[in-house]
C-alpha cells in the first residue's frame, strides 16, 4: 500500500505545472572585451649569461599584472615543476639534481593571469593567458677555472 501511494503522489507531482518562460524574442549578448592585460616580469637571472649551479642557484622573480589578475606561476626544468606559487613576487632555489642534463638546460617560468577579454569564463576565473620568461642554466659538473 505504500509503494502504491508514493507511486500516486509522484504522478500527481510531475502534472504539476512548473515554470515556463514564454518570451519567444532572441536576445543576444556579445561580451566587450576591456584593454588587454599587460604583464611585467622582473627575474635576478635577466642580467645573468648562463648563471652555473655549482651546489644551488636562487631565483628571485617579480611580476606586475596591469588591467588583470596574476594567478599563479609554476617553474619548471626539464619537465619537473621545481616551483609553484600564487604570489606575484617570491623566490626558489634550483639544485643540480633537478635537471636530467649534464650542461645547459632551461628553466621555464610560466605566469598564469586573466585574460580580460570579459568572457563568462573569464569573470569566473577559468580563463587564463601564459606569459613565459625562459633562461639558459648551466648544470655543468666541471669546476670552475
């Protein structure tokens, strides 16, 4: 008896009326991107030819976002994040085991910000431009002169 009343009650729920929206017109929304963001990036190693990691090498970044968001950066050798940050400036360190190369590799800076370009998925955060800084490192295991 049960199973036959909730049964009765979900058939009576479902010729219940819901709400319609009856407006037959189209409307049409184009988002108006703003200016572009503009991205400044200020790294110790921008002065540096081929900085050597004898035992370590510290990397000191700064970045500047202007008409947009910074989001996050993520540093990266040879394909090993090394380090990750949500803060626009900061610093790491980079240890000779972290490259798979015995000589100059390449340490990839990628800085995630917002587009502006207006769009739902930019307004939500889920849009995001890269703007990459990269730099030659020397891991060689030979001396010094």
């Amino acid at each position: 008896m049960r199973k036959a009343s909730w049964v009765f009650t979900l058939a009576a729920m479902s010729l219940l009326s819901a709400c319609y929206f009856t407006d037959s017109e189209w409307y049409k929304a184009d988002p108006v991107a703003d200016d572009p963001s503009e991205v400044l990036v200020i790294s110790n190693l921008d002065t540096l030819f081929n900085p050597r990691v004898n035992d370590s090498l510290q990397v000191i970044y700064e970045v500047s976002v202007v008409n947009g968001e910074f989001f996050f950066m993520e540093a990266m050798v040879s394909d090993w994040t090394v380090h990750s940050s949500d803060s626009s400036y900061g610093s790491f360190w980079i240890y000779p085991t972290q490259s798979d190369e015995t000589g100059l590799d390449t340490l990839y800076l990628d800085f995630y910000h917002s587009s502006n370009s207006n769009t739902l998925a930019d307004v939500t955060g889920y849009e995001a431009l890269i703007t990459g800084q990269n730099y030659a490192i020397d891991f060689s295991e030979e001396d010094l002169p």
